[in-house]
C-alpha cells in the first residue's frame, strides 16, 4: 500500500497534502522507528534549512552506503537527521 501512497503524491495534486499525512520514513536517527515528514520538520533545528534525503531500494542500502556513512557523520554534528526514502522495486 506505500508504493501505491508514493504514487499517489505525484499523480494526484488535489489529495497530496492529506496523502502526505499517511507517509512514513526512516532516518538516519529514527532506528527501526518511522516517523512522517511533519514530525520531522516540527523537530529541525532553527538553523536547518533543507531537508536532506536519500533514496534507494531498501533501508540496509541506503544505510550501508559509503556515501551515507560520510554524510550522516557529518550531520551528526550538527544534529540533523538523513531521510531515507524507500522505493521498491515493483518490477
């Protein structure tokens, strides 16, 4: 049902703020909780700006990639959280 949610977000303008609400993430702070973009944003620090994400196919590959590591090193510093945006294959 994500994927179909995912979807929704892109094709269906007029519902993309209610889909929104239904959509949950990983982060590089978060474990194996999920937490919704809204929580997220509500938790930024004053000076975060942007929102830093990442995409993959699963949540072990984005989070053992060579390039995550180095930048959720760096973020930790500064507390601020990598989003991991999950997009299975349905192929």
């Amino acid at each position: 049902m994500a994927n179909v949610v995912q979807l929704g977000i892109h094709e269906d303008s007029t519902n993309r703020k209610k889909l929104a609400d239904f959509l949950r993430f990983h982060s590089s702070q978060s474990g194996d909780e999920m937490t919704s973009l809204k929580d997220y944003v509500s938790r930024m620090k004053d000076n975060q700006k942007s929102i830093y994400f990442i995409t993959g196919e699963s949540k072990d590959a984005v989070e053992n990639s060579a390039f995550v590591e180095r930048l959720v090193l760096a973020l930790c510093l500064y507390r601020i959280a990598l989003f991991f945006f999950i997009l299975p294959s349905v192929l």
